[in-house]
C-alpha cells in the first residue's frame, strides 16, 4: 500500500504557543510540531498560513484556509489545520458550508497546553489528526483526545481539561480505544464535485435569551444593519410573549425579509417550536427552526446562506436542509 502523502496548514493556537512577556503567545513553526511526533507512516508536507491565537481568527482567516484547503485539495490524501481551541469549532463549521464535497478529509485540532510543555496533549492530538486524515473518508473533522467529531457537531464545552470537546446530537465519527483507530459511523459519499464558495454576510447576530430581554434592541440592531439573527431560546426553544414579546419582533423582522433562527440554549437535543404556545408563537411569526443543530454551525450557515443572496424564503428551504450533517432532520 503506498504511503498517504499529508499536509499540515498551520494557523497558530496554543499548541504553537511559546511564553512571552504577555502571555502565552504563537512561535512555533508547522515543522517545529511535526518534529515532535515520531514513527508517523505517512509523508507530510507543513506550511504555515498564520500565527494567531484563535481569538482572533475571524472570516478572513475563514476565507484563507478554505482557499488553501482548495487549491491543495488533488495534491493530498488528506490535510491537517494545527488551531486554537477557542474558535475552532466555528472554522470547523464554516470549512463545512465553504468546501461542501470536499474529496478529502480535512481535520482540525489543537492542544489545551503547548507542544512544548510536558505531558503536552499536543502530541497525542496532533497525532490523532494525521490518523484520521490518513484513514477517514472525505469530509471537514475535528480530533481531539482521542475523538474525531464532525466539524459541524463540535462544541468546545471545557476551558483547561483535555477532553476540551464533544460532538453534539451525533456521535463521534472514530475514536482511539486499546483496539487503536475505530471508525464509528459512516456518511454516504458524495458524488458531486467540491466548488469553493467563500461568499459570507457578516451583518448577522448570534443572541441568547434572558429574562428581562428587551427584543427593540433586535430591531434597533436591524435598523443599523443586521440581516439575521440566531438566538437561542430556553429549552425546546420557548420564546417571551408578555410584555417583552419577542415573538412579535420576529414577526417585523420576518416581515423585513430580515431571518431570525430559533435554536436551544439547552447543549444537547432540539429545539423545536411546535410543542409550547412560546414556541407556537414565535413559529407563527416567521421563526426558522435551527432543530439540533450546534449554535456554531447555526451562526455560521446564516452567514454563509445569506451570503449566496438568499432571501428569507430560501434561507427557511436552507435551515430546512442537511448539507453536510449539520442537522438531524424528521
């Protein structure tokens, strides 16, 4: 069997993080990680695109790695992004709706503590990620602590401990057991050609409801330029509709052509706006429902579908469809 030729973009994140006079700061080189790593079966290629820490990656750097992963794509049998924890799961998500048929697998990762410290999960995590690219079909990962999780079902749920992610309303494509690699679940193939869409509208706001919650702000946010909003909701997705009535701002948005998303505060399972008057009534007034999906992919399928120009009708057909395992659908 010929060696998997692989490729390492890096980006930066604490898994390069060196000490600095304020704080833990990106200085370590793509190769200076790959030198770490030992006895790996594969040949890999590194080249290094950024070094930021993930706080501030934000859609340019988006745009930047989804055209490398593209122009890179037929000259490997897989590709590795080294990033920060802290926005990973958002570039995860959004590399899913850009590269949507990716004919590789693409996988994300990080460490919670630099390659350089002791007992570092770097190694272990970036291993992991070089095994997954090597061996999972096509599609965007993440890997981590001994999980590879769909890009587009990552959460990060924990601040310092390793096992930093969980792959949310799906289980984890593969993990690593005594028994070594285990590839858990499968997605059919696409046969459609990957096409590079990197068209995003920013303009879009992700918020979570409290008590006491005034919706005008909503609508002054609108008035100044927002053009949708995803806003997680309690439980099920329940929405005020005394005194604070944010159903009802829904509705003037909605009819602004202006889409408003309803999701779940709630980490795990659905929303779903048919089973409580709270829901009913924001569903009446034009909310789209974001089902199981993480607030991460939600965010960033807004952006992305408001970015191809769709008006609220095609956004609602958009929510409405599974484009890569964003979302479990009835």
């Amino acid at each position: 069997m010929a060696t998997k030729k692989l490729l390492l973009l890096s980006t930066g994140g604490t898994i390069a993080s060196v000490t600095s006079n304020t704080g833990l700061t990106p200085g370590e080189s793509g190769e200076d990680l790959v030198q770490t790593l030992h006895n790996l079966p594969y040949e890999i290629d590194v080249k290094d695109i950024l070094s930021l820490d993930s706080s501030n990656i934000q859609p340019e750097e988006w745009r930047l790695m989804a055209e490398d992963i593209y122009q890179y794509r037929q000259d490997y049998d897989g590709i590795v992004i080294s990033h920060g924890t802290d926005t990973m799961a958002y570039t995860a998500a959004m590399l899913t709706f850009m590269l949507q048929n990716i004919e590789i697998p693409i996988v994300l990762t990080g460490s919670q503590v630099p390659m350089s410290v002791l007992l570092s999960d770097a190694p272990r995590n970036l291993t992991l990620a070089f095994t997954a690219a090597a061996k999972l079909q096509p599609g965007i990962y993440l890997a981590f602590n001994g999980k590879v999780m769909r890009g587009c079902r990552a959460v990060k749920v924990r601040t310092t401990d390793f096992d930093a992610f969980e792959s949310v309303n799906f289980p984890p494509v593969a993990e690593v057991t005594s028994d070594g690699f285990n590839i858990r679940t499968r997605r059919k193939s696409d046969t459609k050609p990957c096409q590079l869409n990197t068209k995003l509208d920013l303009n879009v706001s992700l918020i979570k409801l409290f008590p006491g919650f005034d919706p005008q702000i909503m609508l002054a946010m609108a008035k100044s330029g927002c053009h949708g909003f995803v806003i997680e909701g309690y439980g099920l997705g329940g929405m005020t509709f005394i005194r604070r009535n944010v159903a009802a701002v829904i509705g003037q948005l909605s009819r602004q052509n202006i889409p408003v998303v309803a999701a779940s505060q709630c980490l795990y399972e659905r929303s779903d706006l048919t089973k409580y008057e709270v829901g009913r009534q924001a569903l009446l007034e034009g909310a789209i429902s974001a089902h199981d999906m993480t607030s991460e992919s939600a965010i960033t399928k807004l952006m992305w579908a408001l970015g191809q120009g769709m008006d609220l009708g095609q956004v609602k057909e958009f929510f409405a469809t599974d484009v890569a395992g964003e979302v479990t659908l009835d």
